[in-house]
C-alpha cells in the first residue's frame, strides 16, 4: 500500500519554486497528480490558444475595402481603392494563396517536426524541454505581432515564423503526454485523458476571443496577448513542474499500487455485501472440501 505521508527526498532535481516553498516536505502523491494535471492543462491550452489568432486575423490583413468608411488622411487612387485596409503584402490578387501558405507552412512544419520533437523529448528533461518550447514559442507568436508595430512588410519574415512556430507547438503534445503518463496508472488514464483532453477545445476557444478582441483595431496584439499568456504559463511550468515521481521519491510501483487498490475497491465491496465468489475461489474451496480427511 503506497504511503500516505509526504515522500522524502533530496533537493537535487527538484523544480525551484516547488523547492523554495518547500512543497516537497508537504505535498503527497494525490497533490502531485492534481499538479501535473493542472500544469498541463494549461500548458497545453496554451499552445492552442498561441496557433490561433492567424485564423482570426487573415480577415483583416486582407479584406474589401470598399465596404468600409476611408479615413481622411487616406488619398486614393485607382489601384488603391479596393484595397487601401489591406496589409502588404497581402492586398492583392494573389491574398488567398498567400495566406494560404502561411497556414501550409505552418502545418508542414508541425507535421514534419512532431517526428523530432518526440525523438528529443525522450532524450531531455521533460520540465526543460516543455518550459522552453513554451517560452520559444511565445518568442515568435510575438515576433508575428509585432510586425504591426515595425510596418513589416516582408512575405518571407512572416513565413519563417510560421515555419518556426510550426516546429516549436511540436514540443507540447509529446511532453504532456509523457508527463501525464508518468503519473497515473494504467487502470485510470482513459477516464483522466478524457478529461483533460478538453484543453484543445479550451485553448481554441480562448485563442478566439482574445485574437477576435483586439483584431479591429490592433491585430498585433492578436498575437502578442497569446504570446505573453504562453510564456508566463512557460515560466510557471519551470518554476512548479514535476513530470517525474522519482524526482520527489514516489516510484513507479506507488503509482501502479495506487491506481490498482482504487479499481479493486469497488468489485471488493460487491462481494462482500452480495457473498460472491469468482470461479476460481469457488472451485478451490470446493477442492479443498472434497480432498479433507473425514
């Protein structure tokens, strides 16, 4: 039966802000699990809500300028006339298959990333490398913002970000998982990973409405509000993150113990409040009775 004190163990290894506060001395296996769900709940929603805004702000960066009020310091001409809103260099003919690009590379550079990521996240630290592909992504979720400030112009700048984003929003799921997995059983991961799986949908939906917020008047901070949000959850993730159980002296057989008296519990209760016997119990008591000397 796994212990139900805090576990003992030595500082080394041990998440600054959970050694500072001295959680170690007070948290038990239960606590640490709620931790890391928590943690990578958000980490994750994190990563969703920061791919999210350019869907959002590829309305604005080209759309029908005819249809809206013209500023009085804007001079028109005839080449301009439709497309005086639009952001360079997304304001003619070819808008569509430039922006539609920007996403292709995107999800390219996920797909071809997610192989190395996954490869390298089995060789590193899951705290480190979590917490710095958070952090490198808000970098350049921030570096697409602030394309709006500086009057950036340049297709390929926005290209490489978004060849860059695609690698780095790679680090979240493989670590995650791995993380979550270390912590809880086999017996309870379908109920837990239903549950916490809804992060996609929460990040989604975040991403939204802080991208759909801003996008009117300022669409680079669409993308800079989501760039800070994923690096203080970056930051947090450094600073209280355990993916490991050895790392606070809980082993892997706590875990599975754990896990196993909890399913066991509620069949063990049936049979003792109905009486019932599984078949072999049943057919070794009746062995036992047939083979005793009368």
């Amino acid at each position: 039966m796994p212990s139900t004190t805090a576990p003992t163990t030595n500082n080394i290894g041990l998440p600054i802000g959970i050694r500072v506060f001295g959680l170690h001395r007070r948290l038990q296996l239960s606590h640490y699990r709620v931790l890391v769900l928590v943690l990578t709940f958000f980490s994750y929603t994190a990563y969703h809500l920061s791919r999210r805004p350019l869907s959002v702000v590829k309305n604005v960066l080209s759309r029908n300028c005819s249809q809206m009020v013209i500023p009085p310091d804007v001079i028109l001409t005839n080449t301009t006339q439709n497309n005086w809103c639009d952001w360079q260099p997304f304001n003619g003919t070819d808008a569509n298959t430039l922006l539609g690009l920007l996403d292709s590379s995107f999800l390219f550079s996920y797909a071809i990333f997610m192989f190395f990521s996954g490869f390298v996240a089995e060789r590193c630290h899951l705290r480190y490398f979590l917490s710095l592909g958070m952090l490198l992504s808000g970098l350049f979720t921030y570096a697409f913002g602030i394309a709006f400030y500086y009057d950036i112009h340049s297709f390929y700048y926005f290209i490489f970000i978004q060849i860059i984003c695609g690698a780095l929003q790679t680090t979240g799921w493989p670590a995650v998982v791995s993380s979550v997995g270390n912590w809880f059983g086999k017996g309870s991961r379908g109920l837990i990973f239903g549950i916490w799986n809804s992060h996609t949908n929460v990040g989604n939906i975040l991403g939204a409405v802080i991208a759909g917020y801003f996008v009117e008047y300022n669409w680079g901070l669409s993308f800079i509000a989501p760039a800070i949000f994923i690096s203080i959850a970056g930051f947090t993730l450094f600073l209280f993150f355990t993916p490991y159980p050895e790392e606070v002296g809980i082993s892997s057989f706590d875990i599975d113990s754990n896990t196993n008296r909890r399913t066991r519990e509620p069949f063990d209760s049936i049979r003792e409040t109905s009486g019932y016997t599984d078949n072999n119990e049943s057919i070794s008591s009746t062995c036992s009775s047939a083979s005793a000397p009368t």
